[in-house]
C-alpha cells in the first residue's frame, strides 16, 4: 500500500518553535515514525508552504491514501477542497493541535469536508492514527 504524508505551510518549522502548542517532534521525526510503525506502507512525504504546491500534489498523487495536514490552509482554502474532492484517493485531514480549544478561525475546516475523516488535538499521534484509518479501510 502507498500512502503519501502531505504537510502544510510552516509545519516546516515542527520541533523548532511553540513545543508548547505542536510538541517536541520535527517533520522528519514523524516520518521516520511512520516508517517504523508501518513497514508494510510505502511511504512517501512532501511539504510546501504554497497553496498551489499543494493542490499540484494531490492532483499527481498516485497513492491508495493521503493523510493531509493543510495547516493554516484548511481553514481558508476552497482551491484545495475542491482538490481533495477531485481526486479518487481517501485523505484524512490530520491537525496536532486542538484547533477547537483555539481561536475561533481555527474552528472551521474548509478542507474537512471533502476527506473522509479529520483527527484533531492528538498530538503527532494524529499521523499514525490516520494511516492506521487508511491501511484498514483498504482491506
Ligand atoms: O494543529 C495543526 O496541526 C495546525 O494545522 C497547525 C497550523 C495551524 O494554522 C492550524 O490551525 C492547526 C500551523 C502550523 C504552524 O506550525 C508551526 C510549527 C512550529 C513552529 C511554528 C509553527
């Protein structure tokens, strides 16, 4: 199974900064997660801090799913739900923070709708969480 691991803007900058809001653990550190947790899962990751990018990467995803975390993007983006919902593969929207518990602009999810499932407030445990969701469903 191939699942594609899709970040958004500034999520980059996991593990650097605000350990108190997205922990401790850098981008590469959950994919090496991944890839422990999963050894049946070919794996593949991508970031980008621009919108198109990210529609581009859906759009070419050749992947039986996707677990997305569009960052900031998910609650602004129509051009990436209508992405989501172009395409035939199942992504789940994945976010480490509570963004329920925050400001209210976090509290709506563009993209959220368009997947088949959203994991908030987690933690990095979010990731695994929703791979485990893909890999079962594909079964
Ligand atoms: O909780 C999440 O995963 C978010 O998608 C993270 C986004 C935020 O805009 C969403 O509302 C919720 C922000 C990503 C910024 O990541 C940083 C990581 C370390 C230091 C600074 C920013």
């Amino acid at each position: 199974m191939k699942i594609l691991v899709l970040n958004g803007p500034n999520l980059n900058l996991l593990g650097t900064r605000e350990p108190s809001v997205y922990g401790s653990a850098s981008l590469a550190d959950i994919e090496r997660d991944l890839q422990t947790a999963f050894p049946q899962v070919t794996f593949s990751f991508a970031q980008s801090n621009h919108e198109g990018e990210l529609v581009d990467t859906l759009q070419r995803a050749r992947v039986d799913g996707i677990v997305f975390n569009p960052a900031a993007y998910a609650h602004t983006s129509i051009a990436l739900r209508d992405a989501i919902a172009a395409i035939p593969v199942p992504v789940v929207e994945v976010h480490i923070s509570n963004v329920y518990a925050r400001e209210r602009f976090r509290h709506h999810s563009m993209t959220a709708a368009a997947c088949v499932g959203l994991v908030a407030g987690l933690g990095t445990d979010g990731y695994r969480l929703a791979v485990d969701h893909l890999v079962r469903r594909s079964r």
